[in-house]
C-alpha cells in the first residue's frame, strides 16, 4: 500500500496514514464486517472526492451493463428489462449514488444507456454529476469505426447532450483510442469547455505522458482506467501516484474484475480473498471494489450492474474497512 500524502484537497483517517486535506472526506478505517442483517449502506460511506467544483460520493454507478451491448466482450447477452434498467438507476440514486458514469456509445439496439438516465433521473438534481465519454466511433449496428478526429468531438459532445437532455455535460472523459498524441484532440474538448458545452474534462485509457500533455492544455479533473487486484498497470506505470499527486480522481473501471470483463468475483480468485471474504461477512466482489477504494482517497469506484441485489451489495462495499493485515494478504503474491 502507498502512504503518499496528497496535500490541499481531503482530510480522511484509514489503515494507511495518508494525510488529504478539502477535496475528500471519508470515515475512519478501521476493520468494517458486512452483514445482511446491517443496516442498509448509502454511497456516502465510503466519503467523498470533488471533480473540479463537482464533490460526488466516492462509490458511483457505471451504465454499461444496463445495455446488454456486447460491447469487446463485456456486457453481453440480452439487455434486462426497460423498467428494471430504470428502477436500478433510481434505486442507486436514492441510496445516494451522485456519480454516473455513461456514453453515447453504450448501446444496443434496444437500450441506450443515456436514454435510460434520461427516462429514470430527469429532471436531475443539482448534486447529480453525470460523467461521459467521446472519442471513439460505433455505426447504428454497433460495429466500430476508430477514432472520431478532433472536429467530431462537438458533434459526439451534442449527441449526448440530446439524448441526456442536458445543455451542458458535467464531465467528458477522452477516451483515448489508439491515439499516441492527445494535443489535438484534448485541445478540441479544451474549446468546448469555454463555450460551456462542457464543465470539466477528463481522460480514459491513458499512459502517464499522456495525462502530462492534457495537463499542459486544460485541467483534467478524472482519468478512467482499468484498473484491479490482477490488473495493476496504473501501480507499475506510475499513473495512479501521478494523479495522487495532482489531486485528480483515479477512477478504474472493472474493478471488480481487474480485467475485461465487469463480472461477478467468484470463488476462484485465490485463499487470500475467499479469506478476507469470509472475515467480513462478504463477498469477494465487495472486498475487491474494498481494496480498490483503499488505494487512496482520490481513487473513485463505478461499479456497473443489471441485478438490484449486486447493486446493494457494491454500494455497501463502500462501508467496509480492511486492515493492514487484510490488505497485505490481498496483496501478497499467488503461489
């Protein structure tokens, strides 16, 4: 575990001394069990984090498997029912779940995944921060087109705008796609926040060069990268320290798989998390999505999911404390 102090921006006790002051609060650390019989868990407890001016929950909802879209593998199968969809979203809202995460390129061809916020959560609330994704291409079928070049970016931002049915979008993540140079294209969204369309901007997919260029051009309040127990490339490359550092929210998607696939931990994930599991009365997803929001409090969580059960379970996942000896049993390597 890191014990970098990030300065200026949160205040927060845990296992590990890390010292943050403003931009994230959080309850104390110490070792938490997760029972069915615990009072029901809000989003707020695993404390909070600001994007830019925008303070969200720490544990938010990412939309993609709502689609049932096939999309590289993940989310596949058939999408859940329209109302269902819906009563998930509402549900994370009222448990007090404030960070969306969504595009306009989430589809299928019988669910989108902002027409979905929009029929469940509109008209938003002011605490409601929507986060979205431009960059790549996909046609009405769902197959991909690359990269939209620098002067696609408004029409993809005003996509979503229209179907959110929003005049301005809180957050747009680049989602970097093959791209080495991020200049231009950075520099497009760059605009679009000056003429408003765009409140905050972050990135996705990216290298720690990357981040360093968009920095150069306009502040970037969130990177989104895969991130997990088997998937630490953010830990070797640096990434995760330089965002810790800069004070901008580390925010990995599948976190719950460290991999592809935004799937279910099972019982196959080694002794040292069925073990961690079993202490705290809960599940290996929830000591995964845990141990994700123990790698410092910048570090966000958007855990997606089409079941209401596995929505209750992720958020409470935000309640429960690991200790040094849970996390140095998580972290110990595999025989």
């Amino acid at each position: 575990m890191d014990s970098a102090a990030v300065t200026a921006q949160s205040t927060r006790g845990a296992t590990e001394s890390e010292t943050v002051t403003a931009r994230s609060t959080t309850v104390t650390a110490e070792s938490t069990t997760v029972t069915a019989a615990s009072a029901p868990v809000t989003a707020a407890a695993a404390g909070t984090w600001k994007l830019g001016d925008l303070e969200v929950n720490r544990v938010g909802f990412g939309t993609l498997r709502l689609t049932g879209n096939g999309m590289s593998g993940n989310s596949d199968g058939a999408p859940i029912d329209r109302e269902v969809a819906v009563g998930i979203l509402r549900s994370a809202v009222e448990r007090g779940v404030n960070h969306i995460d969504t595009a306009s390129f989430y589809f299928s061809p019988l669910r989108s995944a902002n027409e979905l916020i929009n029929r469940a959560l509109a008209p938003y609330t002011d605490d409601l921060v929507i986060a979205t994704k431009v960059g790549p291409w996909r046609d009405p079928s769902g197959a991909w087109l690359g990269m939209a070049g620098p002067g696609q970016l408004r029409g993809q931002v005003e996509e979503n705008l229209r179907q959110l049915g929003r005049d301005h979008l809180d957050v747009v993540n680049l989602r970097v796609n093959g791209i080495v140079s991020v200049a231009e294209h950075f520099g497009a969204l760059a605009e679009l926040r000056e003429a408003g369309l765009v409140r905050h901007l972050g990135l996705s997919c990216v290298t720690p060069e990357q981040l360093a260029e968009a920095q150069a051009i306009a502040p970037v309040v969130c990177v989104q990268n895969p991130y997990g127990l088997d998937q630490r490339l953010a830990d070797t490359n640096g990434l995760i320290d330089s965002c810790r550092r800069q004070e901008i929210a580390f925010v990995p998607f599948f976190a719950i798989s460290g991999r592809r696939r935004e799937a279910p931990a099972d019982d196959t994930h080694g002794d040292g998390l069925r073990a961690v599991a079993r202490a705290h009365g809960a599940t290996p997803a929830q000591v995964r999505l845990a141990w994700t929001l123990h790698r410092g409090p910048n570090v966000l969580a958007i855990p997606g999911t089409s079941d209401p059960g596995h929505l209750t379970q992720n958020i409470a996942a935000g309640a429960l404390r690991l200790s040094r000896d849970d996390l140095d049993r998580l972290e110990a390597p595999r025989a």
